[in-house]
C-alpha cells in the first residue's frame, strides 16, 4: 500500500508542477533577469592582457665553449626558471617604476600569470586588472623585464617577445552567460519547491481517493450534483 500512496503522492506533484508552469516559467525568467542585471551593472569586470614569448636556441656565455643552453637545460627547466623570474621583487620593482605605478608585490603576483603553451617553446605573460589599459601596459612591461633580467642574472638572451599584448574588449570575469544561466536555474529549484511544499501540505479533499486515505475505508457511492430550479 506503501507503494501506492507514493506513487500517487508523485503523480499528484507531477500534476500540481503541470498546473502550475507559470509560476515555473515567471520565477526562472524573473530571477535569471536579475542575475543579468546585477552582474551587468553592479559588478566590477576583470580585464586580463597576454603577451607572448619565445624560448630560442641562443647560446650564453659557455657558447665560446660550445655548449648551447639545450645541454644544460630541458624546455620545461628554462620555462621554470623564467616563471620563478618574473615573481622576483627585482622584475616587479622595474614594472612599476617603468610604468610610475605602485602596486604592492604581494597584489601584483596575485594578479599575474606565466603559463606554458603546450607542445612548442612558447609561453605567455598575463595581468588582470579592471583596468584594461593598465593590463596591456603591464603584461608587455613584465615580459621586457623577464627578457632583461635573464640577459643580466642569468647571463642568457633566448627569449624574444613574440606578440605585444593588445587592450582586452571583453572582460575575463564576471561572466555574463554563467552567471545568468545559474540564476535561471536558481529560479527553477525555487518554483519547485514552492510547488512541492504547496502540495504536500495540501489537504484539501479532491477527489476519492483523497477520501479514502483520509479515514482508510472505500468510498461506497457518491452523490451526485443536481443543477435545477428551487422549488416555492
């Protein structure tokens, strides 16, 4: 009996969410409405600008010797090197004097990145900022300042600047989509559950089964409803 009841209360849900598909479909809309305004017009966008570099074969000092720098290193070494180089407060300290900036070095390692392009002796320089200008001037500032300091501390000249990073239009965060795609579905589980709480607590009698699980004993007959003029 368990069995029955439970599969009735779910087909009475079912019915109750078919009935009431405009409170579904008003409250999804209106929410996810509201996530695309609030993340439009009270969000702050993060610009983030790449610059791109290339690890080359050049010889250092030892090239008298003829020991290329692929003797002493791999690629992926020489990225390492280079990715510890750019977090060092010698290269962060001429980014902002170069630029008559001042951004704190703790804030300024949060904001960048060096990452590796996959397959190839490529890798990128990048800052975020919500400034996009500010992101631009940075990243191409920083690469300058890798290639410089690894001319000077590590007496190496293999990398160029291959791409300048170029003022970002659109901004990395907050996304616009996702964010209005979550508030949607927000709006959907709300409805849902607005619908389901209704209709559980629902003990109105409808019908007679309805009568039947109230005092547990079969409906023998019913009455019917007559429509007809009152008598004098």
């Amino acid at each position: 009996m368990e069995g029955e009841y439970q599969e009735i209360d779910l087909k009475e849900i079912m019915q109750a969410i078919l009935a009431k598909w405009w409170i579904i479909a008003l409250l999804t809309i209106s929410i996810a409405s509201l996530g695309y305004y609030v993340t439009s017009n009270h969000m702050t966008p993060i610009y983030q600008a790449d610059t791109i570099l290339f690890i080359g074969k050049e010889q250092s000092g030892l090239g008298e010797i003829g020991v290329s720098l692929n003797d002493l290193y791999t690629n992926d070494q020489l990225f390492l090197d280079y990715q510890q180089l750019a977090s060092t407060r010698l290269v962060i300290e001429e980014v902002n004097k170069n630029l008559n900036i001042n951004i704190p070095i703790e804030d300024f390692k949060r904001s960048m990145g060096v990452y590796a392009i996959e397959r190839s002796r490529l890798f990128g320089v990048s800052y975020s900022s919500t400034n996009p200008q500010l992101a631009t001037d940075v990243s191409n500032e920083l690469a300058t300042q890798i290639t410089l300091a690894a001319a000077k501390v590590v007496n190496v000249q293999n990398i160029r600047i291959v791409d300048k990073a170029i003022i970002p239009v659109n901004p990395i965060s907050p996304n616009l989509t996702m964010n209005t795609i979550i508030a949607g579905f927000l709006g959907l589980v709300f409805a849902l559950l607005i619908i389901f709480i209704h209709t559980y607590m629902d003990n109105t009698v409808k019908k007679d089964e309805d009568i039947e699980k109230l005092i547990k004993l079969p409906v023998i007959g019913v009455i019917p409803e007559f429509k007809g003029e009152v008598r004098k």
